[in-house]
C-alpha cells in the first residue's frame, strides 16, 4: 500500500512524502519498507533504532516526542486499534490458497517436503510450507501457510500448527477489531509435537519452538513464544502471547505462563505451576500459584495441613 493510502485507512494527517509498504512488523524488527506502531511511551527509547519507513502513534504519546526526529508519524487516537485495522489490509486471504488432492493428503502451492518424509491420510497443508527430511506427520494434521518444519520432526495427529493467535484489539465503546496474524510457526530439527496441541502464528515474525524441543499433547502456544531448544512441556500446559523460555525449561502439565515473560535456561517447574512473572536465575525448581520455589510450597503445604488438624 501507499503510505497516503494507509493513512486515510486510519484517519490520519499526512503532509510526508509518499512511499510503498510493503508489511506491519513491531518497532524493533521493521524494515525500510514497513510500517509500524507505538501504543506505549515506553517504545518510544526504539525509535532511536528502528528502521519502520513510518510509524503509528498515539497522539498522546506523540506529545513526548523529541522535536528533532526524521521519523514519518501518522497520529491517532488509538494506535492498537488502527494498527489492528490495517493488519487485514496485509492479511494473505485463504481465497489465494489451491489445494491438491494426493493420496489423502490436501497440499496448496509452493509446499515443499524433504525426503524419507512420511505425510498421513488427512493432512493438510497450507501454501508455502516447509516440511524438512526423515519427518513423520500423523493423520489430520494441519499446518497452516508460510509454517516451516524442520528435519527429524513427528507431529502427532489432529495438531495444528500456525492458527491464528487471540489478538484483538478493543476501543472505548469495547469494540473488538480482530488482529490478522500475519506472521508463521517455526519448529526447528528434532521437535515432537504431541497430538491436539495448537501453536499459534505470531502475529509479526515468528513463533519458535527450538531444536530438541518436546512439546505434549493439548499444549497451547500462544503467538510469538519463543521455546528454548530442548525444553520440556507437559500435557494441558498453556502459555500466553509473547511468552520466551530459555533452554531446558521443563514446564509440568497443567501449567500455566502469562504473557510478555522471560524465563531463564534450566528451570523446571512442577505440575499446575502459575508462572506470572519473569524468572532471572537459573537451575531452580518452583511450584504453586503464585508460583515460589519448590522446597518452600512443600513446606506450606505441610502447614496448611496442620492447621486443618
């Protein structure tokens, strides 16, 4: 889109000169040739290194701004909800996608799958999809367009990977203006993935699941996680947007971790665990909601059962 055009899409002022956009991304990743969004005054310490040809600003935020900046800015009274508006003019509709019929399997253009690959009856796979070498993908499998799958993966049945993450954003009136995902799902060599979990496409980049990785049945990965290579996650874990796990994490079933975290490598974390802040340190065991660590919750545990006697 033009940049005049973007602009009037989102009733914004715009005297600059005119360029193509070719995508949205966040403010730390765009390019030269896209556009992106500050929702938040404390993005605004990104402008001194992004590469976003334009940017979208609250105008409240805007106020704060530096007057010497050669940032292009389209003010709005909401930028997540205008940014939320644009994301389906980027959006590539499922109309474009064609799919094939062989041998069970539904398959759209551009799908590439690497050798000794073994692709089950029910499986359907979107355009642009990557599948390495020596994958098993299980009956009724769906991964979405533009997915990439590494070498040595099984995927179990009935998994999808790269639906659309829960991105909404709302206004005053509490409107909700859905946001298009327009990002994919990388798993990368030697991933398992269990039956009927879902990993979400992130909304800008990547969602990633790293080498080694074990992920088990009716898992949730929210869009935009990042899963340390060769970390563990149990049965009915959850884990919301945005969400980063070190390496040999170990997550036991039924936890739960909120969103925009940091956890740091090799730390476990024991069943039903309510992770709901950033862990810096390494090498620990935790348990409970909220969560604390592990020796501790054992020790509150047995008082609580005193108490009951």
């Amino acid at each position: 889109m033009k940049l005049s055009e973007i602009a009037k899409v989102i009733g914004a002022e715009f005297h600059a000169e005119d360029r193509d956009i070719s995508a949205i991304n966040s403010i730390t990743d765009a390019k030269e040739d896209e556009i992106s969004f500050i929702s938040d005054k404390h993005l605004l310490k990104d402008l001194e290194t992004t590469h976003a040809a334009a940017i979208i600003i609250d105008k409240n935020i805007s106020k704060n701004l530096k007057q010497n900046t050669d940032h292009i800015f389209l003010e709005v009274d909401n930028a997540y909800w205008s940014m939320a508006v644009l994301t389906k003019y980027f959006f590539k509709h499922p109309k474009e996608e064609i799919y094939e019929e062989k041998n069970g399997i539904r398959v759209a253009q551009n799908v590439t799958i690497g050798k000794n690959s073994v692709v089950m009856p029910g499986v359907v796979i979107g355009k642009n999809v990557t599948i390495g070498e020596n994958c098993i993908i299980y009956p009724n499998v769906v991964i979405y367009r533009d997915c990439k799958v590494g070498n040595d993966c099984i995927i179990h049945a009935n998994s999808v990977i790269g639906s659309d993450g829960f991105g909404y954003a709302t206004n005053k009136e509490g409107v909700h203006k859905k946001v298009y995902q327009n990002g994919n799902v990388i798993l990368e060599d030697d991933v398992e993935i269990g039956s009927n979990t879902s990993i979400d496409r992130a909304v800008f980049g990547s969602t990633i699941v790293e080498s080694g990785s074990k992920i088990d049945n009716l898992v949730h990965i929210a869009h935009n996680c990042i899963i340390g290579k060769r970390s563990i996650i149990a049965g009915q874990t959850g884990l919301a947007g945005s969400s980063k796990l070190g390496q040999n994490t170990v997550l036991g079933s039924q936890s739960g971790v909120a969103g925009h975290l940091e956890i740091a490598p090799f730390n476990q974390f024991a069943a039903r665990t309510g992770i709901t802040k950033s862990v810096k340190e390494s090498g620990k065991v935790f348990a409970g909601f909220p969560f604390m660590e592990h020796r501790k919750w054992l020790k509150i545990q047995a008082k609580i059962a005193q108490l009951i006697k």
